[in-house]
C-alpha cells in the first residue's frame, strides 16, 4: 500500500530540489531519511522509481519548518531550511552541507506557501539554515502578491531568462569549521599520498572549500566535465586532496574515509588565471577579458557542470583574501572590485564579495550570490 506526501519541485539556479514540509515527515531521523530515499528512488543509479534525477545537481531535498524559538542564532527567522544531499547509490543522505542554488528557491518558497507576507517590489525573506546554524538573506522580486519568475536575468547553465533573487552568504563564514581560514592561513601545504606536497588554500563560507591550482596538476583550468569525469586517475587525486584539505580543517577525522563519511564537503576547485576556453553547454567561446580568473569544481566525486552557489559565495571571498591561491591567479587590477567573475564549464557567474580586516582576522561583509527560481509542479509523491 502507497503512501503520499506534500511536496513542491522547485529549480533554484542551477539545481533542482524537491522540497518538503518538516510537519509532513516523520520525526524520527532514521525514518525520516528512509521516506526521502523512497521518494527520491535511492539507491539506484537511474532512481527509476522516484523523483530523482540521477544527477548530483537533481538528487536534493530542501525541508522547510518553523524557525526554532530558542536559538539566538534564528532570532528574527522567518523560517527554518534543512538541506539534504540525496545519494543516488547509496542508501544515504547527507546533511552536513548547503546548497546555495536552492535557497534562492526556499524564498520564493516560502512566499508561494504564505510563510512570508509578500512586499513589493522586494521581499526579504530570513531564512536560518540548521546545516551551518547561520541566517540566510534570501532577496525575493514580487509582483501581485507572488514570487515574480519571468525577467530578463540569465544564468549560464539555465535555459531561458527569469527574475534575480539575490542571496546573501555573509552570516556563514566560518559555520563548518569555526575560522574563515580554518588553518589560520592564507595557504598551505598538503602532504597527499600519490601526489606529493601540494599548495592548497582553505576557505570557510557557505561551505568549506580547499582551492589548489590547475596546473600544479597538470591542467589548463579549462577542461569540460567529461574530460576530467573520464579521467579516473584525477578524479581520485582530487578526492584524496579534498579527504586531507578536510582533515587540516578538522572536518574529517580518517582521509581513508572521506567519501563516505562527508562526501559532498569540503568541496575541491582548481583555479588558473584568465583564458579563453569553449563553453560546451551554451555552445559559445568565453572570452578572458570576460572573466577574473577560471575555476573548475569537483561536488560528490563528480566534476559539476556549472558552479554550486555556496562555491561562488567562497570563491568570490577567496579571491578578496591576500596569499590565497584565488587571490594569486585572480586578474589584479579586478581584485579591488565588489564583482567578481568566475570563469565556469558554462559561461561566467558574478558575485559580491567584501571582506575587512579586523585586527589579525578577516571579516566578511558582503557575499551575494544572484540566482533566479522557478516553480515547476507541488502535488503529492507516492512512496511504498
């Protein structure tokens, strides 16, 4: 006998995530991650016979409740998001990260659902994010009391134009590790066994990040994702460096471990200077005058197809911060700007990033990300 579920399909940038009501699931934690395997179709490397989409960018939930009472940190929440990572052949979901794509969808969300009462022509909707523990600024366009879809604002690996909702990471450095750069340093040395000592930089901000140059292992910056997904022998280096990137950051206690313990973070990007390189989704050439410095990111052992939003939040940071491998191969008369242009597999996406220094540390002041959302079908989800 079936059971049903609420639930609403919402693209939010480049993902696409179903989102759940946390009243609508069980409360218990096991079972509550059994009734979202079922409904995703995990583990199956298809998900034939559930919602998920057998891609990484298309196997994620959002869970959206009230904000909790008694945390200071959620003073002022509009609502509470829970972000799940759905493994496709696993029989697991991972919790432990953010998907900055889909927050832009939890705003609108939230005013499609009648959680926020909608402000035209912009409504601020305060999101607290029980991953990080932090507060999310999600800016929301509305038009006749609804989330306004349709404009003219592209987003590269996104079909078509929509409306700009921009959202704001600031209030999340540090959340995973306790220090924007968790090792107290603008870069580092790592020890990874089949590679050597490599330079790497770590950076904390919508999610963890390790940031190596490409050509320190052997490539352009420019490769698509099928060449860099069919070469095996990089893949597994990247993960090895980002298994021992999250041991020095104190999120991993065994490298060997990695990918099955925290599989999505810290994420790994390898960063090389302005280039022109072939944009082979948009079927365009992406000129380097067009772009500060170019950046290719691993998520779940798979290289992604565009650029996760949480990774534009930091990347944009990074490139702010002195010594840091961004800031190294970043344009330098760009690297006083508020915009920053990251050179992706599909095109180029923009952030604002800020940062000051206060005393020895770095604070984050700005760290926007601009992503547009669109409701594709609510309904019910059938589950065994």
């Amino acid at each position: 006998m079936s059971k049903s579920v609420p639930c609403v399909i919402l693209r939010g940038g480049t993902s696409k995530g179903v989102y759940l009501k946390e009243a609508d699931l069980p409360t218990d934690p096991d079972a509550r991650e059994r009734l979202i395997l079922s409904i995703f179709g995990s583990p199956d490397k298809r998900q034939i016979d559930g919602l998920g989409g057998a891609d990484p960018l298309t196997s994620k939930v959002c869970i959206i409740g009230p904000p909790p009472k008694d945390n200071p940190r959620a003073e002022g929440a509009h609502l509470s998001y829970t972000f799940g990572q759905v493994e496709i052949d696993a029989p697991s979901v991972d919790f432990r990260s953010l998907c900055g794509n889909l927050t832009s969808g939890v705003g609108a969300f939230a005013i499609w659902e009648g959680m926020v009462e909608p402000v035209e022509p912009v409504t601020p909707v305060r999101i607290y994010n029980t991953n990080l523990d932090r507060m999310l600024i999600a800016e929301v366009p509305v038009r006749d009391g609804r989330p306004q879809e349709d404009g003219d604002y592209a987003i590269p690996g996104v079909p078509g134009t929509g409306a700009p909702i921009l959202v704001d990471f600031a209030d999340t450095a540090d959340a995973s590790t306790g220090a924007l750069l968790p090792t107290g340093n603008a870069m580092d040395r790592l020890d990874v066994p089949g590679l050597g000592v490599i330079d790497a930089s770590m950076v904390d901000i919508g999610n963890a990040h390790v940031f190596v140059r490409a050509q320190d292992l052997g490539m352009t910056g420019t490769e698509t994702a099928a060449e860099i997904d069919a070469n095996k022998p990089l893949v597994e280096l990247l993960e090895k460096i980002r298994a021992h990137a999250g041991v020095a950051m104190g999120m991993i206690d065994d490298p060997d471990r990695a990918t099955e313990t925290s599989p999505a973070t810290p994420f790994v990007a390898m960063i090389a200077p302005p280039k022109a390189y072939e944009n082979v989704i948009g079927e365009n050439t992406v000129l380097a005058e067009e772009v500060d410095f170019v950046s290719r990111l691993m998520f779940m052992q798979q290289m992604h197809k565009t650029y996760a939003g949480t990774s534009t939040a930091c990347t944009g940071i990074a490139s702010r911060i002195p010594g840091t491998i961004v800031y190294e191969a970043c344009r330098p008369e760009t690297r006083d700007n508020l915009e920053v242009r990251i050179g992706h597999p599909a095109g180029v996406i923009t952030t604002e990033a800020k940062v000051e220094l206060d005393g020895n540390n770095y604070a984050v002041k700005r760290a926007t990300l601009g992503r547009t959302a669109r409701r594709i079908m609510e309904g019910r989800v059938y589950v065994p």
